[in-house]
C-alpha cells in the first residue's frame, strides 16, 4: 500500500512540473492613429475574433483581429488579420499607425527559447509599409518593410516571459495621393510563435520536463529495492 501511494505521489509531482496557469482569453486591444492627431481604439469583448468598422480623419477603416489565445502547450500565435482602408474624400497623403494586442497567451516553457515567424503582406498598397511584432508590449522582431504589392517576412527565436503574456504586431502604413471612394491599402501583419508543424521551440526540453524523465529510472530502482525488503521481512 504505501509503494502504491508513493508512486502516485512521484506521479503527480511530475505532471505539476510541466502544468502552467490557465488563463482565458481577454479580448484585444486595438489603437488607430494618424499623422494628423486623430486617434481611435477599442478594447473588445473576450474572444478570438475581431472584425469592425472604424472612421478616422479622411479615412474608413475595417479592422480584422484574429487570436488563438490562451494557446496550446504546444504552439501558440496571434494574426492582425486584414486592414483595409478606403479614402472617404479625396486625400493627399496621410500616415496611419495600428497597433493590436491580444493577451492571457499561456504555456509550459516561460524562459525557454519559442521559434517565431513575422510577416507583412499587402495586395493594394498605394505607398508603404512597415511592422513588427511584439510580446509584452515590447517588439523584439525586426522592422519589416514593404512598397506597394508585395510580402516580407523573417523568423527566429524570442525568449518566453512567465504566463500569461501578450503577444502584438505594429504596423505602419504611409499612404499617397488617394481620390475619394478609392481603396488605398490592404494590409496584413501576423506574430506567429510556432513553427507550421505545431513545434513550439528548438531549444532542449524544458527543466520539469528533464527531471521528471530522469527519475523514471530512480523510481523503478526505488520499487525493486522496497521488493527485496520485502521478501526479505517475509522469509
């Protein structure tokens, strides 16, 4: 009875070691802003998806937010989603700034190494482009840049902070000349931690997960050990 009870007890040790919180998903947070002082943003209901309607300065403004926060142990990322802009009068050229956060993203690995993908894509641009990502509110992605129809895009590593987390993209759209009722962009920009087979990172396994493999082993030595005291007691 009592090597039942120990065992179980080993058991259940390990799994706490890989457990993280858990954490629901609590919406996004999204600014709009452009070069002539105006500026407009929500903080949306709990969800993963976000689409809306926004009108700022000479410009109309849909809005697409995609998330799968809290995310999984294994891979977790969020997409801006689409951006399209359409010239409500005729405009000479204005520069719009979009920021969007979705936050409570949660794992099992905070200060392990996660694999990430930045990507900015426009199909109508009349100017240019530039982004980033970000996590915590902190960008630690190169700036992207792009002119007209076109895509860039980059990976490689970011550290994971303690759970939960955010993660974000930036983006920055410098428009031209744009007569009234003509689209002037679509846009979009993805943080994406994970690569596109669901492998969260290309660092070793974390440490609970090291020790709990580890004492596999011991554990089976503990029981054979408490085996020959017993046949010991019983001869």
């Amino acid at each position: 009875m009592f090597r039942s009870k120990f065992l179980m007890a080993a058991f259940v040790a390990a799994i706490a070691a890989l457990a993280g919180p858990a954490t629901s998903q609590a919406g996004f947070t999204i600014e709009i802003s452009d070069n002539h002082g105006n500026t407009t943003g929500i903080l949306t209901p709990p969800g993963t998806f976000f689409s809306g309607n926004f009108a700022l300065g000479n410009y109309s403004i849909n809005f697409t937010a995609n998330s799968t926060s809290p995310g999984t142990p294994s891979q977790s990322f969020l997409s801006s989603g689409t951006i399209s802009v359409t010239a409500l009068s005729h405009d000479l050229g204005t520069t719009l700034h979009f920021t969007v956060i979705s936050n409570g993203f949660t794992n099992g690995f905070p200060g392990a190494t996660a694999f990430y993908t930045s990507s900015i894509a426009a199909t109508l641009l009349n100017g240019s482009g530039t982004g980033f990502s970000t996590i915590n509110g902190t960008q630690f992605s190169s700036t992207l840049g792009i002119t007209g129809v076109g895509s860039n895009s980059e990976s490689g590593g970011v550290v994971l902070p303690s759970n939960p987390y955010s993660l974000g993209t930036d983006m920055t759209l410098v428009l031209g000349d744009t007569a009234s009722g003509n689209q002037a962009a679509t846009a979009t920009f993805t943080t994406q931690l994970g690569d596109n087979n669901g492998h969260l990172l290309f660092t070793p396994a974390p440490a609970g997960l090291i020790l709990a493999a580890t004492g596999v082993p011991f554990l089976g030595l503990l029981r054979r050990r408490m085996r020959r005291t017993e046949t010991t007691v019983a001869a």
